[in-house]
C-alpha cells in the first residue's frame, strides 16, 4: 500500500480513500500544552494539582517520568514533536524560527490515508513556523482559551467522516505567563498582587526582564501568588482536555491513542529565572510530561531517559506497516518490542538563547537584529543594527542606558575580542541527562564552558555540583557531551532577520520587549 501511494504522490494523484479499520488505522490525538512543568500534575506527585483528566489518562496509559524537551522553548520543541528530529537536524532551533524539514508526522499518516487537523493557540506554533506541513487543515487561534480551542477542535474534527482514519493534533497555551485564568474558572486564588502583574505585562506596561531576573525582589514577592495561579492554570486546562477527550468519543469515533506532552515548562525561581524558560537547561524547564494511552498500550511507568522526538516513531510503531525507508530520527520508538536493543541511558538537549538583552547574568543575551550584548563580570558591550556599539556599566547602569565606552575603551576591547567565540542566538547551556544526573556545560567569559554535574534526583533544585563524587559518570558522559558540542557548532548559521508580524507574535509572548 504504502508504494502504491507513493507512486500515486510521484504522479500527482491523491491517496487512496482507506476505510476506517481502528485495529490498522487507529484514530491518533496529540495534545499538548505550553509552559507544563512536569512535577505539577497530580500523576507525577503535585498535592495540590487539580488535573483529574491527565491523571486518568496517565493512570490507563504508560507514563515517561524522565521525559525532556531537546530545547525549552516552543518552536524547536513542537517542530521536535511533529518529525521526530532534534531541531539542529529540522532547523528551528529557537522560538518563531522556520522549521526546515519535509518530514512531519502529518504527512507520513497522509500517505495512510490519514486526515489530519491541527489546532493551535500559540502564533509561533503554526504554518508561519511551517509547523502545518502534511495537515489537512490548520488553524492558529492565538491566545485562545482552552475551553474555547477544545470546542473548535471538536468542531473540526465533525467534518471527518467516522470511518476515515484522523490524526489530530491540540496546542494549548493556557499555563504560559501572565497566569490569567479566565473569570469562568471559578476553581482559582484571589492572588492579587501576581494577577496585577501579569495584566501590566499583558498590556506591554511591565519590562519582564526585571521580572524575569527578580529586579528589586519583584518576582519572590509574588512568586506563592503567581505559583497558585499557575497552578490554576492547568487545572482549567486538563477541564478543557477532558472535554476535548469526551467530545470525540460522543461523536463516535473509536478510542484513539493519545499523547499528552508538553513543549518545555517552566522556571519558578530555578537559577534565579522566574516565570520564564528557554535561557537555561534546568530541569524545571527541560523536563516534560509525556503519557501515550489507547487500545493497544499497556499501562505502567517507565524511568528510561526519553524525549519529545520519540513520540512520532512511537506513534508510527503503534500504527504500524511499512514506512517509507528514508526517513531520519532522533528519536526512537518507546515501545519497540525490539529485544536487541539496550535502553537507551542519556538524552541531550540545550538551553534556548536569551533573548532579553538586558539579563546580565548571561553571557551572551539578545537577537541578532536586535539589542543584543555580551556581558562581563561588570560591564556589557552592546550592539545594535541601527546603532554604534557602546558600553555599559551595569552594577551603575543596570537599564544598560549610559555608554561609558569612551571612558573604558580597553575593557571594550576585551569584551569584543571574547565574543569571537559566542554567537548571537547560540550560545547556550548544553547538557546530558540520564535518568539520575544532569551534566551541564555553561558558556564562559574566558572561552569554554564551566562543566557541572547535578543528581537532580537527591537535588531537584540541581544547587550542588557532584561531579567530584562521581568520576565513573563524567568519564562515560563527557565524550558524549563534546561529540554534542561539535554538533551543534557545526549547525550553527546566520540568524535571519524576523518580519515584523513574527517580531509582533514574540513581544507578545514576552520574548522580546
């Protein structure tokens, strides 16, 4: 069959109609959800998750306990979802970026006579990030609600007759900050002073990056508010996914198999980030949920590292048939039944760019069409497209407003000749992660990177470097690590300059003032 189509593409013909058999052609639905930390649901732990939904879908499919993002931000992360490709092989690798390859998960079931709708609520998740490749249809409806997109999504999803196969996937954005549940949502906080916040910020009243940064204690101030409303915020997403779970099934459509993940989570005071996530490759915002339930998945829980790029050659396993054999992943099939394979024991991933230039407490910080700068232990050189370069002091000047260049012209010097090594928009954390420890390389000033090794599992907070207790983990990990360096760095590119809508999607979203 899959030939036959193949040849009927090559020739310009359309797939043939397949008739709905659930055993060969199972309904698939992937829902994930922006912005989801992994330790606050209900099924991973959290006492005061309020998500009955995920937790029974978690409790009747198999759960990844040590599931992460390749990147943590949205972009690179989804594009990772739908190809089963790390985003230095598809091409986005930061947020609003073009994904690159041909090869989606969409496209693949098409050619198994597959009808495919995406529906999304984020504007950097969608057709202008070519995240609609191999869709039937697909429709962005930024910021919506999720109440609302799953409403839409059923709606969609009537226009396909019951005996076609249809593979559908949700992104909800409801838990990305400002955490503002709708007023409908009766089962939220007061939290005042956090929800003043977030209205400033989404009225573009509020620099984020003092936020972000905790400037003058703004964020530990409101950090239990904003942590409950957060919280909230997931709450009346699971509703929304239970509604959209239900609502297929009262069209009649056979039990489908079913994702649920996320594209990264969230920061909440980790590493002196707050209310955000990309700049750093903690695990608050690298580790991810990931359940797979339906008809033919045996319930349980499995330890094994895994990551958001092996969900479409799972899916493909549990479809079935013979796929077409030039397709490329980096990820792989979780539930292979492959005996002569060992488990797999690391993941790699890195941190997003920073992208406020003006949080000094990164090494590089900024877009490349942008304010962007390097910054020194004090001081930070800065460029701009349409602006000289200048330098500034920031324990004085910490608004990077008065260019003290002329007075520092040496340190200037200095900093211009270190930043050689660290390009705009790539230079990041990188790290491997097993299913105990987290080996993290840091970008440095002096060239390198400063190389740390955390068990987030007796040190969730990921505070204290163990590597000294654990020489026998470095010496398998570090040549793993170095080979991800030499990787990444020879995919490194020229950033390309943002339309003014995609500039527009970003501010936003916060990732850019």
């Amino acid at each position: 069959m899959i030939t036959l189509v193949l040849a009927l593409l090559a020739c310009g013909g359309t797939p043939p109609t397949i008739m709905h058999d659930p055993a060969r052609n199972p309904d698939v639905l992937i829902v994930s959800v922006d912005t989801t930390r992994t330790d606050r649901l209900g099924f991973m732990g959290h006492a005061a998750a309020r998500t009955p939904n995920l937790d029974a879908l978690a409790a009747r499919g198999r759960v990844y306990e040590q599931a992460t993002t390749p990147v943590p931000r949205t972009t690179p992360a989804l594009a990772s979802l739908l190809t089963g490709q790390s985003p230095d092989r598809h091409g986005a690798r930061e947020v609003g970026e073009k994904m690159l390859s041909e090869q989606t998960l969409a496209s693949i079931l098409a050619k198994r006579g597959y009808t495919s709708v995406g529906v999304s609520a984020m504007t950097v998740a969608g057709p202008d990030q070519n995240l609609d490749r191999g869709f039937s249809s697909f429709e962005v409806h930024h910021d919506q609600s999720a109440d609302e997109l799953a409403a839409f999504a059923l709606k969609q999803a009537t226009s396909i007759p019951v005996n076609t196969p249809m593979f559908m996937w949700v992104h909800f954005a409801d838990p990305h900050f400002p955490y503002l549940p709708p007023e409908r949502w009766k089962d939220q906080p007061k939290a005042e002073k956090c929800r003043a916040l977030g209205e400033k910020a989404s009225q573009g009243k509020l620099a984020r990056y003092r936020l972000f940064t905790n400037r003058k204690g703004m964020a530990t101030d409101v950090l239990d508010e904003c942590s409950a409303l957060y919280d909230a915020e997931i709450a009346f997403t699971d509703h929304a996914i239970g509604q959209l779970i239900a609502g297929l099934a009262q069209q009649g459509r056979p039990a489908p198999i079913v994702v649920f993940t996320a594209d990264h989570g969230e920061n909440l005071g980790e590493w002196d980030l707050f209310f955000e996530h990309g700049p750093n490759a903690h695990d608050a915002s690298l580790r991810i949920p990931l359940v797979i339930a339906g008809p033919s998945v045996a319930p349980g829980r499995s330890n094994v590292p895994s990551s958001i790029e092996d969900v479409t050659p799972t899916l493909l396993g549990l479809v079935g048939g013979d796929w077409p054999s030039e397709l490329i992943f980096d990820g792989e099939n979780l539930l292979s039944t492959d005996d002569s394979k060992s488990p797999r024991s690391w993941i790699r991933a890195e941190s997003g760019s920073v992208l406020h230039a003006r949080m000094g407490n990164h090494l590089v910080a900024g877009r490349k069409h942008r304010l962007h700068c390097i910054h020194g232990p004090q001081y930070s050189l800065c460029n701009h497209p349409k602006k000289p370069q200048r330098l500034f002091d920031r324990q004085a000047d910490p608004e990077l407003r008065v260019d003290v260049l002329s007075k520092h012209p040496l340190i200037a010097d200095e900093l211009a000749e270190a930043w050689k090594a660290w390009p705009v928009e790539r230079t990041r954390q990188r790290l491997i992660r097993t299913s105990q420890f987290s080996l993290v390389d840091t970008p440095q000033l002096k060239g390198g990177y400063a190389r740390a090794l955390y068990d987030h599992v007796d040190d969730p907070g990921m505070i204290k470097d163990v590597q000294t207790d654990h020489p026998q983990v470095i010496a398998e990990l570090a040549p793993v690590l170095e080979q991800w360096h030499a990787r990444l760095d020879a995919a490194n590119k020229p950033v390309e300059a943002r339309s003014k809508s995609e500039e527009e999607a970003l501010r936003s979203l916060g990732y850019i003032e």
